[in-house]
C-alpha cells in the first residue's frame, strides 16, 4: 500500500463492494462505516502522497462492537446500546487507525461478548462464510465472518474464555490472544475484566503478527495494561520448528471429539514434528475445573460491569413511577436471557454467605490451573491443543447453555491463566449432519509474555500446511 | 439512672488533589454542573480507572499522622448497590484491606486536657455525583416530578475515617471532630470544609449504665451541618435515650436525621434495609505495593502536627490553651513563630511580637504572613537582642518598621547605626554629664525638692544618646549625681 500499488481509497472502495455484495448472505456487521471509512482513506492517501509511511496502510479493518470507536454506535449486540454513541476511542482501535488500519465496520457479537456462537446478539444473525448453515462462532463471530467473507482483512475480536479463537477456528483463521494486559483494554466494553483481552482475528500468522506490533504495549489509562517492553514479531516470523518442544496435554483427550477430528490433531501434530518440533506430554491436572472457575469468576465480574446500564445515563430507558422502577424496566427489556443468566449467577456468586464457597474458590482455583501451566512449561515451549470442542455447528442445535459453554473446554484455562494463545487452521472435517466440509482449529499457547515464539511456531505450522487457502465457495455460488 | 454514652463516629473527606481519584477531570467545588467530567468518571461503557498517586500519598501522610499502621500491600473492592447518582452503580472502595488500619486521635478539650479516641481504619474511595430533585419544592425526592444529577464530584477521592466508640460526651466528640480537622487541614490533605461538603460526619451513638461493660444498642445520626449540629444532635440523642431507658422503653437500632431547625432527631426509615455489597476485588485496579521507601519519603515531608505542638506550647513554652490553640490553628503564622522561637529561644517574647506588632503589620498591608518581607529568623534575631538588652523595646519597635520596609536583619541595622543599648559606665556617664551640665536650672529645681524634674532629666539623656542608654544606668547614676 505505502509502495502504491493501489490507494488506500481503492482498496476500501473494493471492500465496501464486496461488503455490499456478501453482506446480506452472512451477516458480519451490525453497521458498515462506508462514509467514514472513504474519508479515513482519503486522508490517508494524502498523508502517504506526502512521504507519510503506515505498518497498515489502507488495512480494511472489522472492529468488534464492544470496542468504542468515537462518533460511531457501539451496541455490544445488544438492545441496551443499540442506539449509543460512542463519545471517545478505544485505545487499541486508536493504535490500529495510527498505523493506518481503516474501519469498514462494527462486527456481530454475543450479547456483551457472553456466547460461542453469535446467536445471542439480540441485533442480527451472522452465517459461517463456509457453511451458511452454521454458526461463525463467538463471541466474535462478526469479526471471524467478517474476515472470511473478505469483507476485511484483519478483525479485532475480544476473547475472554475462548473468543477469538473458537470463531477463528470456526472460520478458518488466524485468531490471537496475547498475554492479559498486552493490549490496553481501554474502550472494550468489560465482560469480565480479569480475563477480558483484544487480539486480531486474520487470514494469517503475519498479519496477526502486524495487529498485534500496532497494538500491543502499555496503556496509561489502563492500569492493568504492562509496562514492559514489547518486541516486534512480524520481522522474527520462522519457517522451522527446530529445537521447539510441544506439549501434548494428557488431560486433554482428542479421541472423545470423534476420529475424523482426532485424526486431524494428530495430522497437525505429525506436521509439527516434520518441521522439526518435538512432541512431549505434559499434565494439566486441574485443567478439568476450568469451565466451573470460569462460569463463577467472570459471571462475578460481569454482575458488576453491567450494573452501569440502568438506564440513568446512556442507553436504554424504559420509564417507570421511580429510579428503582426505571432501572429493574430498562434492564429487563435491554438485556437477553444469557446476559440475564450470567448476572444472575454472578450477583449470587458474590452474595455475602455464598462469596468464600464460591468467588474466594474459584479465584483459588484460577491459581491453580496458572500453577499447572507453569509447570508444563518447565518441560515444554508451547502447548499444542484442540481450539474448540467441535467444528462449527448448525444455528439452534446447542439450546442448552451448558453444552455452549463446552465448545470453550479448551480455551478457557488459558484464559484463566492468562497466557497468549492463538487458533491456526489445521485441517477439515465435514459434520454427519451436514456436506460441507468445516475447518478444525490447532490452538497453540506459550508462557506469559512469549508471544514472539508463539507466532513465530504459528507462521512456520502455516507454511507448511495449505489448511489456510481454503477459501469459502458458498458464498460465491449464491452471491454470483 | 446515671448513664455513660458511648460514641464512635464515622467520617468522609474529601482530599484536596489537583484531579479526580481515577481520571484527570479537575477536582474542584463550584464549577458549573456537568462541566468537569469525562468518560472515567461517568462511568462510560469501557473506560477505566487509574488510581491517583497524589491521593494514595495524602492518606499515607494521614496514616503517619494518627499514627496508624501502613500496611505493605493494599487493594481496592468495589462495593455493589444502584444509586443513581453513582456512575458505575459501584463504588471503588476499600474493603478488606485499606491503606491504613488502627491509629489514634489525641486531641484536647477546652480545659486543655488530653484525650485519645482510636481508629478502626481511614480507607480510600471516590466520591459520588450528587442529585437535585425538582418539581416538589422542597428539594425533597417525595412529590418531585424529575431529578437532575451533577457529576462534578463523581470521582473526587474521599476519604473515610471511622473512629472506635472510644468518645464518651458530645464535647468529646467535637473535641476529636475538631482535632481530626486541624490535623488534615495541617497536613494539607483536605480543605475540610463542612459546609462545601469536604468533611462529612455520621455519630453513632448508645448510653450504658454508668459502670456497665456491655454496650447498649446504637442508633446513627446523620445530616449534621456543623460542629455545633454534632454537639447538640448528640446531646440530643443522649437525652433521648437517656429517657427512653428510664421509662423501660427499648432503644430500636435505626438510622436518625439531625433536625437542625427544631433541635431533635428523627427517624430516616425504620425498615432497615440490610445491604449486601457483594464487595469483591476491583479487577480493573491492581494490588497497590506501599513500600517502607515509600512511607519513608512521606514521613520526611510531614510538616509538624497540631499535637505536637499543642504538647510544645503548654508544657514547653508555657502557654495557656487559649493561646496554644491560637496559634495551633493559624499554622503560617505557627510555622512563622516556630522558626523565630528557635533563633530568639524566647517562646514568650516571640509569641508577644508575632502575634502583636508583626500581625499588625501584616494586616495593615494586607500581605499574608508567609510573604512577610521580615523573614522568621529575622524575628527571632530582634527578640533575641531585647532579651539581652542589646536594644529596648521602643527601639525594637522602630527597628521591626524598618525591617519590614526591607532594610535587612535587626543585627546589621543596629550595627550599621550603633544603635546597642549601653550600659558602658563612661558612655553612660558622658551622656549624663553632659544633660546635667546644659540642665543646670533643672538640677537646682531638684536639689530645691522639685523631684518630679528626675523624668524630665532622664528624658533627656535618653535623648541625647538617642535611645542607646540603658535606662536603669541612666536612673542609677543620674540619682548618684543628684545626690541621692
């Protein structure tokens, strides 16, 4: 782009095409910033023309709609703040539109990012690129569609137990999530802030690699942001895994996920040692209480961070004869039943009586599992591990929440544990109950802060393999 | 029956920082409504908190003042209810381990004797908005029509100090209230300002049976305005009880509105909602190191506490409490005295002149006692050369004018002009021979019995030695040559 191939201009005017084409077949965004992002490129062009150079220039970028983009509306997929206008920026969208990135568009999500699936946006229906059929995954499943579809070429998504990755996995992409507080989470509006962390969501490794360049670093106006040196990772990308040891998590057994899924994991681990990596086992034996620690400590969080939305300041009011009244209507009708679910869970997480049992538990338990990765490292250099629990699944087939909140079975203690992961394609199934052949997910994670070896292992794993190029065709043949 | 109250109480300050406790709105009183905000304090969907170092600082020096402990890791916890005034509908507060535990207020009463009443814990927190209710006309919520909120104070870093019920009286607890005041005042944490709001106190009140170990049941007093609302709601409160228990009435726990207009409490709303916070630790803030390095460097910045110098001036310096407390409570013009004092070692002396002739000047000028063009040292220099009448008073006088014209320090004045008091004999003696020899009509009226011409005749010798002889040589040798 800085060496002026095409203007920035052009390159958006394509992708608002191909946005207005697909859009109405998968759904990726809940509002497409067409006049915006024509004079974001406008000015930008200008900015190149005279001697400006940007990482990202003209980058057609989809950004979730928990992340606050001044002037624009940011909903959260949900009913609450489906007219609000966001007043400031977030501090990660600010790096992306400082290194030139432009916004196309504000993604599809899982109400307040609680889902697997995108179906509990209360504000629009987001299809699978590959199978129209199914879900694209979430919560960020706007974002992984959005990139699919080519309707952008990096997402950023929000991952709090598995967000990014199981939709990047979904759609076969790239999905990254760094270290907790790499990434200023300053303007993501908080799920729960303890685990919550932005990440790209990519059709490669590098290009997750040059996201990650533009944003990573400490934020000063978040105070969970670290103020420690981030070195680059686009130019340190390998093509060998010499001298790499990868873990293989006894605890995590692929064989339950059926044998076409199990044979692809074990392709995947197969490459991985051609390239020169070794496979060792190691042990997570706590590994099993992560979906219970995850289900108490971020519902407790999330009873918290949703109080604000009551109707007084922003968002949705629904009048009533008092301020109680006007607060229990406007939440009543503003927020949908899984958000319902979790503050409920949450509040009574957090009750006094029920605190120590529950809340005072599982953040015990959360040390636990950071222990038992720490440990694993001692043996290994990164940890190689199903990204979701399936491959993406029809629309409505998982109407009990609990067997939604399995898909993020290997997601989630990561998360706890905060370390950087990342979903890279690894391979194809097709469902029994459907034709079209589904990407599986390689979840790859490294010790805190080795985000470097991580992407760098990721690029090399990509290279080798042709998963990526796959191109979803659907939406072609209905489109044409 | 003879009853003995017992009172702990339970107050909020607001701390004086150039910004708000997690943003960088101005912390400031009066602005225009909703003028001084930002997407933080209003509690915007994604912004987050950063804690104010000024803040944590101010209650480390509060810590060392009372001198509470100040314990290495601390932390903040929101604590959960809707309120529409509060942004978030949490508040970041401090739960279970607040920036300081323990401590102690000494304060005195007016008699000048000392008391302590221990604290439980001072913790840091911020402030809420503040509501409006329109349309009832009376500013009351019931019957209003609509509220407005201002978010100017939403944020302000407060800070909440709760006592030990180890006050007995309502004089104590003004007595505790108004040494807690001095003291923040002091250490330049708070402006403390009852009527702005910067100090907000609850009392929490019971009577026992004079001799009784079991604490009674409590009620808590709200809604009082001023240090004299304290006194008299808790002497209200006290009677109150005090009958109750004498007609076999049981005392209900509940939560009372200071009436100021009719002099009574009343009852807010007997249904006692009992709150659960569900306090839990705030994960947008992480665990605060308070290092001993970091006390340390505190410690070394804390200017000297009313205490201290109350302790000073009554056993040291002999001041009555009228005049410690004075003083105590002008700390410029403290701070001013306590500099002289150590360069004139004449606490009396010094108290006289800065209180006095120094004031005076001050005020007539208008210039503020810190900006004095007579330095502190200065001060204590021309109290020092009285003291050892190296100058009297009157020329002490003279010379306090000049230096504030800004004619430098008392010594090299004097020493420029050879203005020492003498009491050198043969000085003195040439200044008396010579009036009595250019007087000698005056010499024959006192040897005549006229000796009421003495003063006349010291006057001038005073005079002519113009103002440098010692008056009591004078008067000595004057009387020796008048022949007795």
């Amino acid at each position: 782009m800085n060496g002026r191939e095409r203007s920035a201009r052009e390159l958006i005017d394509a992708t608002l095409a191909r946005i207005e084409n697909v859009e109405p077949q998968v759904g990726a965004y809940l509002s497409v910033l067409e006049r915006e992002a024509r004079e974001r490129a406008d000015a930008l062009d200008k900015r190149i023309a005279a001697g400006e150079r940007f990482p990202l220039a003209g980058v057609p970028l989809a950004v979730k709609d928990n992340l606050v983009l001044e002037g624009t509306v940011t909903t959260c997929g949900s009913r609450m703040l489906e007219r609000w206008v966001a007043p400031y920026t977030a501090s990660a969208v600010q790096s992306m539109l400082s290194a030139g990135a432009i916004p196309v568009g504000k993604a599809n999500m899982d109400e307040f990012a609680m889902g697997s699936s995108c179906e509990n946006s209360a504000l629009g229906v987001t299809r699978n690129p590959y199978d129209l059929e199914r879900v694209p995954g979430g919560s960020s499943g706007g974002s992984a569609a959005s990139v699919a579809a080519h309707e952008a070429t990096i997402a950023l998504g929000s991952d709090t137990g598995g967000s990014i990755r199981e939709p990047a996995a979904f759609c076969n992409l790239v999905g990254f999530k760094p270290t907790y507080g790499r990434i200023s989470r300053y303007g993501l509006i908080a799920f729960a802030s303890s685990l919550d962390q932005i990440g790209p969501l990519t059709r490669t490794v590098e290009d997750a690699a040059l996201a990650y360049d533009a944003m990573a670093g400490f934020d000063p106006m978040d105070s969970t942001s670290v103020d420690r040196a981030v070195e680059p990772t686009a130019g340190a990308l390998r093509e060998d895994l010499r001298g790499v040891r990868i873990g293989v998590v006894k605890q995590f057994d692929t064989h339950k996920l059926g044998a076409d899924i199990d044979d692809v994991y074990d392709r995947a681990l197969h490459d991985l040692e051609a390239l020169g990596a070794e496979i060792v086992e190691v042990e997570l034996p706590t590994a099993d209480y992560g979906l219970a620690t995850y289900y108490l400590i971020a519902p407790a969080e999330c009873s918290s961070n949703l109080a604000r939305f009551d109707g007084v300041r922003y968002g949705l009011r629904v009048d009533g004869a008092d301020v109680a009244e006007m607060n229990e209507r406007s939440r009543a009708a503003g927020f949908g039943p899984e958000v319902k679910r979790r503050i409920l869970i949450g509040t009574y997480a957090l009750s006094s009586g029920y605190y120590d049992a529950y809340y005072v538990r599982a953040q015990k338990a959360r040390t636990l599992v950071a222990r038992d990765f720490a440990k694993a490292f001692e043996s290994c250099d990164l940890i190689a591990a199903p990204a979701a629990s399936s491959p993406a699944f029809r629309f409505k087939s998982k109407s009990d929440p609990y067997s939604m909140y399995l898909m993020d079975y290997y997601t989630i203690p990561m998360s706890l544990a905060g370390l950087p992961a990342l979903s890279v394609p690894c391979g194809w199934v097709t469902p029994e109950d459907g034709k079209r052949p589904m990407p599986l997910g390689l979840q790859l994670t490294a010790p805190l802060f080795a985000e470097r070896p991580l992407l760098a292992a990721a690029h090399a794993y990509e290279r080798a393999t042709t998963h990526a190029a796959k191109h979803p065709t659907q939406i072609a043949e209905v489109a044409r | 029956m003879k009853y003995e109250a017992v009172i702990g109480i339970e107050c909020h300050v607001e701390l004086k920082t150039a910004s708000k406790m997690f943003c960088g709105c101005a912390n400031r009183f009066g602005a225009e409504p909703n003028t001084l905000i930002c997407p933080v304090c209003l509690g915007m969907p994604g912004a987050l908190p950063v804690p104010n170092a000024a803040a944590i600082e101010y209650m480390i020096r509060a810590g060392l003042a009372f001198q509470a402990a100040i314990p290495e890791y601390s932390k903040f916890d929101r604590k959960n209810y809707f309120y529409p005034d509060m942004p978030k509908n949490y508040q970041i507060s401090q739960y279970d381990m607040p920036l300081t535990q323990g401590g102690v207020v000494r304060y005195w009463l007016e008699d000048g004797t000392l008391r302590e009443c221990r604290l439980t814990r001072i913790h840091l927190e911020e402030d809420t908005g503040k509501s409006t209710h329109a349309g009832s006309g009376d500013g009351r919520i019931a019957g209003s029509s609509y509220s407005l909120v201002d978010f100017n104070r939403a944020g302000v870093p407060l800070m909440e100090c709760v006592s030990e019920p180890d006050l007995r009286s309502a004089e104590e607890a003004v007595g505790f209230l108004e040494m807690l005041r001095r003291t923040l005042m002091a250490i330049g944490v708070s402006d403390v300002k009852m009527e702005e709001g910067s100090l907000r106190c609850d009392a929490n009140v019971s009577i026992r049976p004079v001799g009784s170990e079991a604490y009674g049941t409590k009620t808590e007093i709200k809604n009082m305005n001023s240090f004299r609302s304290v006194r008299r709601a808790i002497e209200s409160e006290i009677a109150r009880q005090s009958a109750m228990l004498d007609a076999g009435e049981r005392i209900v726990q509940e939560t009372l509105g200071w009436d100021e207009a009719n002099g009574t409490t009343i009852s807010m709303r007997s249904k006692e909602l009992a709150h659960d916070y569900r306090y839990f630790p705030d994960p947008d803030l992480v665990p605060m190191e308070i290092t001993q390095e970091r006390v340390a460097a505190v410690r070394a910045k804390m200017p000297p506490l009313p205490i201290e110098r109350f302790e000073r001036y009554t056993r040291e310096y002999g001041f009555n409490v009228k005049q410690a407390t004075q003083l105590i409570d002008a700390p410029e013009i403290a701070d001013f005295f306590d500099r002289s004092v150590t360069v004139s070692k004449q606490p009396q002396q010094t108290q006289n002149f800065v209180l006095g002739d120094l004031s005076r000047l001050a005020n007539e000028s208008g210039t503020p006692i810190q900006q004095s063009p007579v330095t502190p040292e200065h001060l204590g220099e021309l109290v020092a050369l009285v003291e050892s009448k190296t100058i009297n008073s009157k020329i002490a006088k003279e010379l306090l004018a000049r230096m504030w014209a800004g004619e430098g320090s008392p010594k090299s004045i004097v020493e420029r002009e050879g203005l020492a008091q003498t009491s050198d004999p043969a000085a003195v003696a040439r200044f008396v021979d010579e009036v009595l020899a250019a007087n000698a009509a005056s010499v024959e009226e006192y040897r005549a019995g006229k000796t009421n011409v003495f003063g006349f005749l010291v006057g001038a010798v005073m005079k002519s030695s113009r103002g440098k002889a010692d008056p009591a040589a004078v008067n000595a040798l004057l009387r020796e040559r008048l022949g007795g």
